[in-house]
C-alpha cells in the first residue's frame, strides 16, 4: 500500500506538468516586435513601459560599449543600453527611425527603469504559445540564455528575448567592473 502513494504522487506531478505545457501551448501572449540590425526581435509587452524618440542622451565616460548614456525620463536617470553592442556587435547606427524602449524590470520589490535603443519599432503582435519553439542550441547571433523562444509569424521567426537576462543588471555590472570603470559611475547602471 506504501508503494502506491509515490506512484499517485509521480503520477499527479506529471499529470500537472501535462496540464501546465497545455496551457502554455493555447495562451496567447503579446509582444513588441521591432529591428535591430537585419533581425526581428519581440519582447513581451508586459515589459515595455513606453516607447520614446532617440536623443537627448548624456554620455557617461569609461562605460562599456554597451551602455550609450543616461537619459532624464521625467526626472529619473535611465540607463540606456545599445542592443547591438550588448549582443557583441557593433554600435547601433542611428537614423531617423531608431528610438529607445523603456523597460521596467523587476528585482523582487525593487523595479528598475532602462532604456535599449533599437533600429525601428515596427507591431504589437500576438503570438499563441503553440507558435513558439525552444531557442536553438547554435546558429543564433545571440547567446540561447538571452533568448526565451522563437515566435513563428508569417513564416518567419521573429527571437523572443528574455528582457531580464538580456538586461541583467548585476552582469552588467560586471562587465562595467571589467572594462575599469569607476564605482560611481557603475552605481548609474545599476
């Protein structure tokens, strides 16, 4: 009789996995789509605070590549970070379309306000969870952590980012720590 318990238990815990893939699979969720260099990209729009025009951005010396400024976002400083750069390639050239994604990212009680510039906004679209693969084990630019899957739209992909891995402060910090910076300067990125 003992023996039949952790075979109910094995068995509920894999009907709940079962249930939980399921719903996954047939929820619809949201994202924000837009370029950056040739590539699609999409993060949910749960994250997405606003979006504003490129300009007004204050350089902060002896910061990496990756981070172009700060901005004043109605009284805050907001760190701004080049995705281009953040994914290891070159600096985003900017033109007429490129603008700058305000991301709110949540630290347990602490919520955080960074921008990412990106070549050009283009949709909100909906994505259902059966359109989303894994992200590839290779043959991404990017690294796989930063990626959370790969949205089918039109038949094309469309990377999902994972916004919290891609924009993971204490790594950025890190990396700021490498490249010589200042403590003062690396609290204004973190």
């Amino acid at each position: 009789m003992g023996q039949l318990a952790p075979q109910a238990t094995s068995m509920a815990t894999s009907s709940s996995a079962a249930i939980a893939a399921l719903r996954a699979a047939t929820e619809t969720l949201q994202y924000l789509t837009f370029s950056l260099s040739g590539e699609m990209y999409g993060l949910r729009i749960l994250n997405v605070k606003e979006i504003i025009e490129y300009g007004n951005l204050t350089e902060i010396p002896m910061m990496p590549a990756f981070i172009r400024g700060v901005i004043n976002l109605r009284g805050a400083v907001v760190p701004v970070i080049d995705l281009s750069a953040r994914f290891g390639g070159p600096a985003s050239q900017i033109g007429r379309r490129t603008c700058i994604v305000i991301i709110e990212l949540a630290d347990g009680e602490t919520r955080q306000d960074v921008g990412i510039v990106v070549d050009a906004v283009s949709e909100v679209i909906e994505i259902p969870g059966s359109e989303i693969e894994p992200a590839p084990a290779f043959g991404a630019k990017i690294r796989t952590d930063f990626i959370d899957g790969m949205g089918k739209v039109a038949g094309k992909f469309v990377i999902l980012l994972n916004i919290q891995q891609v924009l993971s402060v204490e790594e950025m910090a890190t990396l700021a720590n490498v490249g010589g910076a200042p403590a003062e300067i690396q609290a204004v990125s973190a």
